[in-house]
C-alpha cells in the first residue's frame, strides 16, 4: 500500500493513471532508523539531529518528539500528486504520549497569479493534543494554479506527539 502503484486504462484513446497521493502515509515502510520512508526530517535544533526523535513504528505510528523536546520537529513530503481543480480531504488520528504537545498537519503549495508564485498555507493552526487518540480532518480545493504541493507535520512541546491513519481522498 506505501508504494506508488500506477495502474494505467486505456479508454477510448485517452491514458489515464491512478496514482496515490502520499507515500508511505500509513508510516508502515520504515529506513534502518525507524523513520519513515518517502517523508523528510528536520529539526529547528540541529543538536536533535540523529536522535531517535522520530519513529515509524510496525504498527502504522508515527511518533515525533520525546521527553524534553525544546525546539520543533518537521516531517514533510514535497511535491505530493495533487491534481489541479479537485478537491481533497487529509484526515488523521493524533494525540500525545504526555501532557503539552502541539501537533500542525497542513499544505503549503505555490500558487501561480499574474506570473509570480504566491506562497500558501492551508490548515496551519495548531492542535493541543490529549492522551487519547483524536480524528482531525481538513479539505483542500487544489487550484489549476497551484504548483509544488507539500505535507507537512509539525511538532512541538515537552512531549511525544503520536500520528496514525494519514489518509488523502478526492472529494
């Protein structure tokens, strides 16, 4: 399911593909690190770096952070398959291994007007997770010119933030 599968038709002369949105959004396919395959890491604190401080568990978990966080974790994926003029829905399921920790899931994506890139965000608020798991979904109408879409997962706090059951659908 974490690969990119392309199934192609052929219809009435015209090629058509199916291609998943995301890679590995279920966070089952995992490097020699536990971290997630097909997802990027960065941390605002580069003494972070190389610290176990994101894990993609056998379970389909993603968890980021740990005890004594101070600073934010970033896991994205750039250029995710979004189509122009559709729309999308990403839901998930979070909630927190402690107390105090902010978990954002959100779209940045170029939009292309009167010939100049205008950079936008779309879902950029903050979630104050609780102990138990909590769903959060939030849509998207992709424009024909938007360029560049990226998923990105944001976390901060003191404590471990738990991600699980990342899906995108067309609406």
């Amino acid at each position: 399911m974490g690969r990119i599968l392309a199934v192609l038709f052929f219809c009435g002369g015209t090629l058509l593909a199916a291609v998943p949105t995301l890679t590995n959004g279920d966070f089952f396919q995992r490097n020699d690190r536990n971290e997630p395959t097909g997802w990027q890491i960065r941390y605002t604190d580069p003494a972070m770096k190389g610290s176990g401080l994101v894990v993609a568990s056998g379970s389909g978990v993603l968890t980021l952070g740990g005890t004594g966080l101070r600073g934010e974790v970033l896991v994205f994926q750039p250029n995710i398959r979004l189509e122009g003029g559709k729309k999308y829905r990403f839901s998930f399921e979070a909630r927190t291994a402690g107390e105090d920790a902010n978990l954002s899931v959100y779209i940045q994506y170029q939009n292309l007007k009167e010939g100049k890139a205008e950079p936008i965000t779309v879902n950029g608020d903050w979630k104050k997770l609780s102990a138990g798991w909590q769903t959060f979904s939030f849509e998207l109408n992709y424009p024909v010119t938007g360029r560049s879409p990226w998923l990105v997962i944001n976390s901060s706090g003191r404590n471990s933030a738990e991600l699980k059951n990342l899906t995108v659908t067309e609406e």
